[in-house]
C-alpha cells in the first residue's frame, strides 16, 4: 500500500473482483438502471483500474458526440444560458465525512455514515437495510456477524454484492472490500462471513432472491428480501 | 506461357501498388483527422481554462458555437422532444461554466467531459432516476495536470476517434444504440477493436499522479 492509503479510492491493490465491461459501459452511457449504477459509482470510488476503464468508455461517447449531425439551438439559446449562469447558486463540493466506512455514493442513499443506517434483524445476527431507489432495481445492505452463513439462495436476473468491510467467502472465491460479486440466475451459492469483524455488503437485484429452504421462503414476503 | 504469367504477375503487382496507395493515402487521411482533433481539442482546454481562471464570456460564446448543438442532437438522439432538448442543453452548457475548475484534461478531452455533463442530464431529465456519482477526485488548489498526461491523453483519444470512425457500418450502430440509449447492459457484448487499452493506461498514470499530488 502507498503513502495515500488511508485515503478513500486508494491504489487498491487488493481488489480482485472487478466490474464487468458491460456495467461499465452501460453506466457510461447513462443507461444503466439506478441500483447496479450505485454499485459502479461506489466501486470505481475505491477501483482506480475500473474509474480508468469506466473513463475510457467514457471517450467513447465523447467521440460519438463530436461526430453527431449536430442541431442548431433557437437564437436566444446562448442568452438563455448566460442568465442561467448568473442565476446559478455557487458551485457546492459534495461533503463526505471524514473517518467513514461508507463510501461517497453509499453516503448519499444512507444520508450519512454506517452509525446513520436503520437496520432490521432478520435472523441468526444477520441485519439488513433497504435503501430506495426509483427504479425496480432493490438495493439492501446486509450486516453479517463473522462466521454466519447468508441462506442459500438463487437468483431471477443479476445480483451484485459489493464489500464494503470484512469479508465473505463462496464455494468459489473469497471476497473483500471493494471487491464485486456477480451473480447470475445460473448462480446457487452459499456465501459465509469470515471470522472478524461483520461483513457489511451492499447487494443489488432486480427480482427477488430465491431461497432453497423451505422456512426462508415462508419469510420471504415478510423480510422484503 | 511464361510472359503471360509473368504480366499478370506484373498486373497484380501493379494493383498492389494502387492499393497500397490507396491504404497509404486513407492512413494519411487519418492522420490528418487525427491532428486536427487533437489540435480543436487543444482550443477547447484553453477555452475551457479562461471560463475557469476569468469568467471569460467570448471563450464561453465560443464553446457554446461548438458544443451546444452537439449537445442538442444527442439529447434528441436519446429521445428528448426538441423543446426539452434545447432546455436541457443550456442547462448542460450552464454546468459547464460551473463546474470548469473540475475539467482535468489528463483524463479527458473537452468531448468527452461535455458528453459525461450531457449523460448525467439525460438521466436526471429523461430517465427520472437517482444518479449515483462516484466520489470527485479534485485537484488541491495548486496542482496542474502534468502536461505530458495532457499530451497523451489527448493522442489516444483522437486515435478513439479514428478507430470508432473506421468501424464496419453494424458495429458502429450498436456502438451507437449502446450510448443513445436502447441497449440494455446485458445486450452489451464486448467492445472489440477499440484502443480502449491504451487509453485506459493514460488515465490509469494521470490517476497515479492525482493521488501521489494529494498524498
């Protein structure tokens, strides 16, 4: 680690598991649905590799736009805009504790840090806390205690759970903060928290979680989850 | 027997020469196009950079020529009526004013940071969604960009530029549909042929210099 770890968005070298090409550009363009977007703005605030690549897909739309048969704005359109100018209130940086767990974008959902965050026990020490979108995409965050396993589940389209303290693992890999997780509805997994401190993840789906067990599924309704 | 051999040798040869020709001349084309790129981008910056330092309104004026209706037609492209386009151009354009002193050259043109300003306008007009935003990565009040970062990033990304306009007619519309907006992200399949490589590593330095500055 270099002399700027303590900062947010280091050189993360310990990041693994990236963003996918996709997401990356979907969120370039502009057309990626709003809780996968909260995902890649709160990865590549910690990924220096994926906040390069989202702007080098960026260029391209910048060179789709340079490119268009442009349309000419009504006479008065440069006028407009000056008085816009001198209307506009002065320019506000975004304000972001010091000393925090939560990224900037995950702040911005929550309305402040991780002591800030309304949890829900939904069993066996495991808590989550649904954060509104105005979209159908679903964004939680789950608190997991070291060692507990999350239920089995499966999923209906595209889940992403990004790190954002502790670790978990699955019968495939081991994730840590920063690191994304991409599940499919071809993924059944099982993940479990490591020991140490709870692992606090944010997920994003657009359809619910299918739970294996009977006792979960029963809940479902009942957990929003 | 031979002869005829030997002039149809001759005849291709002589078609090989046209044709290299013709690459070379293309090549040259591209160059060109290439320079003349990254020298409007060069403009751009120092216009960008007198609205920035003086509040400069014949700089603005004239990024506001080059930009706005850009702007518009992508905004039109991804579905605004005209009448919204060209109330969220001004918008747009206004935030280009405001937001001048986070421009960092070393990590994108003029192009590309207005588009990324138009983008974020299409979402909040058109899509009616949050945004979420990535955390800034600002400069300290006396940092510059290095400006060999500025030089190449402004290289690769006229190289973009070429390469997107040299692609196979079907590809470039996917690559289009992609940015105005029909394509869902799981329809997006990768992005190849493009010299995203390289300019992902120019970004990936300037970055290592930003954070090196504010460390």
């Amino acid at each position: 680690m270099n002399d700027c770890a303590t900062l947010w968005g280091n050189d993360m070298s310990d990041v693994k598991h990236h963003l996918t090409d996709a997401l990356l550009m979907s969120y370039g363009a502009g057309t990626l649905r709003e809780g996968y977007g909260l995902v890649v703005a709160t990865h590549v605030s910690l990924c220096d590799d994926c906040r390069a690549r989202l702007e080098s897909f960026e260029a391209i739309g910048g060179s789709l736009m340079d490119d268009v048969n442009s349309i000419e704005l009504s006479e008065d359109a440069l006028d407009a805009t000056m008085a816009l100018i001198d209307a506009a209130p002065a320019f506000q940086t975004r304000k972001i504790e010091a000393d925090r767990v939560l990224p900037g974008p995950v702040q911005d959902y929550v309305g402040g840090d991780l002591k800030d965050v309304r949890w829900r026990a939904v069993g066996g020490g495991v808590r989550q806390a649904v954060l509104k979108t105005k979209d159908e995409t679903k964004v939680r965050l789950f608190s997991i205690p070291g060692g507990t396993a999350m239920p089995n589940h499966g999923h209906r389209g595209l889940e992403l759970t990004l790190v954002l303290q502790g670790a978990f693992r699955d019968e495939e890999d081991r994730f840590g903060l920063g690191d994304v997780e991409v599940a499919t509805e071809h993924t059944h997994h099982t993940p479990v928290a490591e020991e140490g401190e709870d692992c606090i993840c944010l997920a994003v789906t657009d359809a619910p979680l299918r739970f294996k067990g009977l006792i979960p599924r029963i809940a479902q309704p009942f957990l929003g989850i | 027997m031979l002869t005829a051999i030997a002039n149809t040798e001759q005849v291709d040869q002589a078609g090989a020469i046209r044709r290299l020709r013709r690459i070379r001349s293309s090549k040259n084309e591209t160059r060109v196009d290439m320079k003349e790129k990254a020298a409007a981008n060069d403009n751009w910056i120092a216009l960008i950079e007198k609205v920035r330092d003086a509040k400069d309104r014949a700089a603005f004026a004239a990024l506001f020529q080059h930009f706005a209706p850009r702007v518009k037609a992508f905004l039109m492209k991804s579905g605004a009526v005209e009448s919204l386009a060209e109330e969220c151009t001004q918008d747009v354009m206004a935030t280009l004013w405001t937001k001048a002193h986070l421009f960092d050259p070393s990590r994108a043109s003029a192009s590309t940071w207005v588009f990324t300003i138009a983008r974020n306008k299409k979402i909040d007009a058109l899509r009616k969604m949050r945004r979420p935003e990535p955390e800034d990565l600002t400069w300290g009040p006396t940092d510059e960009p290095d400006a060999a970062d500025v030089m190449s990033l402004r290289q690769e990304s006229a190289k973009l530029s070429a390469a997107i306009a040299k692609l196979p007619e079907k590809q470039r519309e996917l690559i289009e549909r992609a940015y105005f907006g029909d394509l869902s992200h799981s329809e997006i399949a990768e992005v190849t042929g493009l010299p995203l490589g390289t300019i992902k590593s120019r970004i990936r330095l300037a970055l290592e210099r930003l954070r090196h500055a504010m460390g």
